[in-house]
C-alpha cells in the first residue's frame, strides 16, 4: 500500500508539472507571437498551414496575439486558384469565448476594417470565392447516407456572436460575362446573434452606398428569430435611396403556413426603369400588402396609391 501510495504521490506530483510545463510553453508561445520578432515568424507558419490546407494563396501582412487574448490579422489578401483576388482585409480582430464550451456553446466576436469582396461568377455557375477557400486536398465522395433524425434534446454546438462590426467595406459582383452587376462601398454593418441546431437569432444594420445598378444610398435592419421550423421577423426595413420596403411576419418555413405584412412599400419608378427598361413613365407607388396561409390556401390584399410625392388622387385600392 505504501508503494502505491508513493506511486500515487510522485504520478500527481508529474501532473502537476506537466500542467505548468504547459502553461509555460503557452505563455512563452503568447509572447513570442506578441513580440515584433515573433509576429512574421508566426503569420508565416499560419498561412503556410493555410495554403496547404485551402485552394488559393493567402497572404498575411502580421498576425498578433493581443493581451486580452484576441487574434488580430493584418493586410490580409486572398486569390483564387487562377490568380484573381477574391478578398482583401487590412485589419481583422476575433475573439473566442470558450467558458461555456462544456455546455455547447462558443462566444464570438469579430471586427473587420477595410474589407474588399470580388464575387465573380464561373462559367459553371460557381464563384471565384468558394473556390478559393475549397479543399486542395478534397475527400472522395462519400457514398449516401439515409437522412437521420436530429437527437433528442437538440445537441449541438451554439455559436453566439456577440459582436460583428464591419467597417468600410467594398463589395463587387462580376457576372460570367465579366460586367459588373453590383458595386457598393462604405459599407458599416453592426450585428449580433445566436446560430445553434434548432434556434437563432439575428440583430443587423447595414449601411453604405451603391454605385451599381443604383447609384443611391442603402441602408438595412433586420431583427429575427427562428424557433424550430418557424421563423418569426420582427423588423425588415431596407432602403434603396426612393425605394423602401418594410416588412413584418412569422411563417413556418416546413409547412409555409403564417402570416406576412408588408406595412410599406415605396417604389421610385425612375429606379425601377433603370432595372426594367419596360417599365413605363408616371408616378411613384406606395403600397401595403397582407398576407396569409394555413399550408394550403393563400389569401392576399394590397392597396396601391401614388407615392408620397406624386400629388394628385390616390388609386382605388386593390382587391381584398
């Protein structure tokens, strides 16, 4: 007995040293990552591992472990397999919170400065971005599998963002063809949400300008929720500079059964003709739409009227 206890003694005395044997090489790894001399030496090794890993090349101007704990990443640059830059960054910051992990829960909270997004389209109908952060190394297909039933009691990771703060971005859409469809810049976005295997929950303002198709200013919020199948919106309000549309509803999204109001809905015929030669001169619309459904039958009603700024006699309205 005496052996084993003395064998117990020195196995918990080897714990204990290796746990702080650990804690030795985390911090010196932390501060040799946080040093000026460490900080190429470790955004290095991490886009080597990334490259590897994924189909196009990666560049990375520093990576920094700050002392709260968060990574930061700078001059971040992205291109596809072709050579084609798809993403650039000029400064990018992530926290992790893993205090609950043991209850299936992870924290994040991201800030992003200057980020740039080249959405090209393939002949193949792909984007230029996927491909970039595809496998190099892909798995063979697996054969199919029978759909399986989710567990019960909804098991699963929830990721929780806390903050998504993007500042000053650009975003532009190229078709196969090679025209540019979509340019906006200045983009501000502020979000918060839950994702987790049967809820979520999603709080989003958007802000910017648009260059193409519209040259107008754009702004969007969004706040809601999903429990289950059903999926509930809150608030819906985007503005495209005369265009507007607000939106409120709670459908499940299984059966299609809910209810839907468009409480607002502005159209400036002069943006629409811009998308839609066809559409003819007049004046502006502003309507409001209901509608409902069991899963198997839907109603709708509409009013219509000029817009705010027509002048002149509102329309009759549409049908109930």
């Amino acid at each position: 007995m005496r052996a084993l206890a003395a064998a117990l003694r020195l196995a918990g005395i080897a714990l204990l040293g290796l746990a702080a044997l650990v804690g030795v090489l985390l911090s010196a790894v932390t501060l040799f990552a946080t040093s000026s001399f460490g900080r190429p030496i470790v955004a290095r090794l991490v886009i080597g591992l990334v490259d590897d890993a994924l189909a196009g090349k990666f560049e990375l101007a520093a990576l920094v472990v700050r002392a709260d704990g968060a990574v930061e990443i700078r001059g971040l640059r992205v291109v596809d397999p072709d050579g084609h830059l798809v993403l650039a960054v000029d400064r990018a910051r992530v926290a992790i919170d893993v205090t609950q992990l043991r209850r299936g829960s992870v924290g994040l909270a991201v800030a992003l400065e200057g980020p740039t997004v080249l959405l090209e389209e393939e002949e193949g109908g792909g984007l230029s971005l996927a491909r970039a952060f595809a496998s190099a190394h892909p798995s063979p297909p697996r054969p199919a599998q029978p759909p399986q039933e989710p567990a019960p009691g909804g098991g699963g990771l929830t990721v929780r963002v806390t903050s998504l703060a993007i500042r000053g971005g650009d975003v532009w859409w190229v078709d196969a063809d090679g025209a540019t469809r979509l340019e906006g810049r200045d983009l501000d976005l502020d979000a918060r949400g839950t994702w987790g295997p049967t809820d979520a929950d999603l709080e989003l303002r958007l802000r910017g300008v648009q260059d193409l198709p519209i040259a107008a200013p754009i702004s969007l919020d969004v706040v809601a929720e999903k429990r289950g199948n059903r999926v509930r919106t809150r608030l819906l309000q985007a503005n495209l500079g005369g265009t507007a549309v607000s939106l409120v509803g709670d459908v499940d999204v299984a059966t299609l059964a809910g209810r839907v109001a468009i409480t607002r809905l502005d159209v400036a015929r002069d943006q629409a003709r811009a998308l839609l030669p066809q559409v003819g001169g007049g004046a502006d619309l502003a309507a409001t739409v209901y509608a409902e459904s069991d899963g198997a039958r839907l109603t709708a009603a509409a009013h219509v009227e000029p817009g705010a700024d027509a002048g002149g006699p509102a329309a009759p309205p549409g049908p109930g």
